[in-house]
C-alpha cells in the first residue's frame, strides 16, 4: 500500500515539476530600417516615404503527433486615425518539424512602407496569428512613430504653407520674397481641403496669373498643373509648386502672383494672392 502511495506522490511531484504549456503568442516584435537590421529604438521616428522592416515569431502553437504545425496570419498597417496604409498581408506557416527544430519558430515578416504625405502620429502594425491545429487566435500591435508635414486640416479647399525660395531644392523658405531680373522665382504650397471620393479619388489643379503693381496681367498660365489620382491610402493634402523665369529686362518693383486653385469634385475653387518683388 505504502508502495502504491509513493508512485502516485512521485507522479504528482512530477506534474508539478513539469513547465506548463505557453498559450499561443506573438513574441520579440521589432521594427527595424533594414530587413533583419538592428531593432529600432522606442523613441525613434521615421518618416513619410520611409521603409519600415517588421518581424515577429509565434510560439505556443499546437503539433500533431508527427510534429506538423499550421498557423495562419494577417498583418496590417494603419495610421494614428486608424486608416489602412496599404492592403491587409495573409500568409501560412505549414512544415513538419524535426527533431532538431526543438527551439525553432514561426517567423512573420512585414513590409511597411510609410505613405509620402503621411500625418504626424502614432502607426501601428497589427498582427493576428490563428494555431488551426488548436482552433486558437491571438493578437498583437507594434507601434511606432511617424514625423510628416504639418498642413492643418480644413473643412474647405485652402492653399497652406505659401514660401517662396531661392532654388528648387531649398528646404527653408526665403524671409524676405526679393529677386533680381533674369532670376528664378520659386515658390511651393500645400492644398487642403478638397473633397475625397470612394476609393481615396480626388481631382484638383491650379492656375496662376502675376500682376504689376498697377494690377495689369504680366504673366498668364490658367492650368498650371492638375492631379487626379486614386492612391491607396487616402491623401489629405497635395503640395504645389510653381516656377517663373524672370526676363533679364522685367521692370524692378513689386509683383502680385494669384494663385487659382480648382477642386473638380467638390465643386470650389479660391484664389490667394502672394507677394514678391524685383529689385
């Protein structure tokens, strides 16, 4: 009897000895620059147009007797309003391990590529994982940050951010919007504001007229440039750009450029006039 009692104590403390199952789980996330690069510190940014390398591994997951494994995932991207920044990725691990694959683990890998005209905020990667073998899902998001331009929303077409610059590739604006005859005029700008139909489809353009100080019309480009675009992932706002080539004998003193800017879907249309001189 004692004998009997000490075979049933030996199997209990062998029980409780034994580690308890992990639960299915997604583990060691990270987001880096480069794919299997260094992991991205918490407190890092990225930015608009920047490609972001996600990766993560599954444990817990259920085997057959012959160490078969099947997990299915779907890994998505959306931005600090929760808008999707590209289309859903779905995927399925399915092998049959060996005995050397004791330590082995699923990996999901993800591309994330930050839309160009992305908002300021906090992204997120969501990430669900489903053990078809254990009829089992879980979840998971990494979050990381974005830095974009700042264009203030609007509820109705508005040009933001008006500067004028010396060169094409200036990236601080002029103080003061003063040029010789014979220079180039260059001048950049954000539009806002403009109506965004089924399927992220918007259709804007703009003109352009410079006026002498007199108020008469020294230059004219009605259509100076349009966008009609359907992009993936819904474009807020859309910067412009305008060029002039100043004649080497253009009469010095102040000039006026109005900018006409045209929403085709929604229906509006401003103008806002910018000032320069040539001296």
């Amino acid at each position: 009897m004692k004998a009997f009692a000490g075979v049933i104590l030996a199997a209990q403390l062998a029980a409780l000895a034994a580690p308890a199952p992990k639960k299915l789980a997604i583990v060691r996330m990270t987001l880096a620059q480069s794919e299997d690069g260094t992991p991205s510190a918490a407190a890092e940014q990225f930015v608009p147009g920047e490609t972001i390398f996600f990766r993560c591994e599954v444990e817990g997951y259920q085997k057959t007797e012959k160490e078969a494994i099947r997990i299915t995932y779907q890994v998505d991207a959306e931005d600090a309003h929760g808008v999707q920044l590209l289309a859903p990725e779905k995927g399925i691990v399915e092998t049959t391990l060996s005995p050397e694959d004791k330590h082995w683990a699923p990996k999901i890998r993800y591309t994330v590529i930050v839309p160009p005209l992305a908002d300021s905020g906090e992204y997120h990667v969501l990430v669900k994982v489903t053990d078809e073998l254990a009829n089992a899902s879980v979840d998971a998001r990494a979050t990381f940050s974005v830095r974009g331009r700042e264009v203030a929303p609007s509820d109705t077409l508005v040009v933001r951010n008006f500067r004028f610059q010396r060169r094409e590739e200036d990236s601080q604006p002029l103080k003061f919007a003063a040029y010789r005859p014979g220079d180039a005029v260059w001048a950049r700008f954000d539009m806002t504001g403009y109506k965004i139909a089924e399927k992220n489809v918007f259709d804007i353009e703009y003109g352009l007229e410079v006026l002498t100080a007199d108020g008469s019309v020294a230059y004219s480009e009605p259509q100076a440039a349009a966008a009609k675009e359907q992009p993936v992932y819904p474009q807020r706002y859309q910067p412009g750009v305008l060029n002039l080539n100043m004649p080497n004998d253009i009469a010095k003193g102040e000039y006026t450029i109005v900018l006409k800017v045209r929403d085709n879907l929604g229906k509006q249309a401003i103008e806002t006039r910018e000032k320069f001189s040539i001296e």
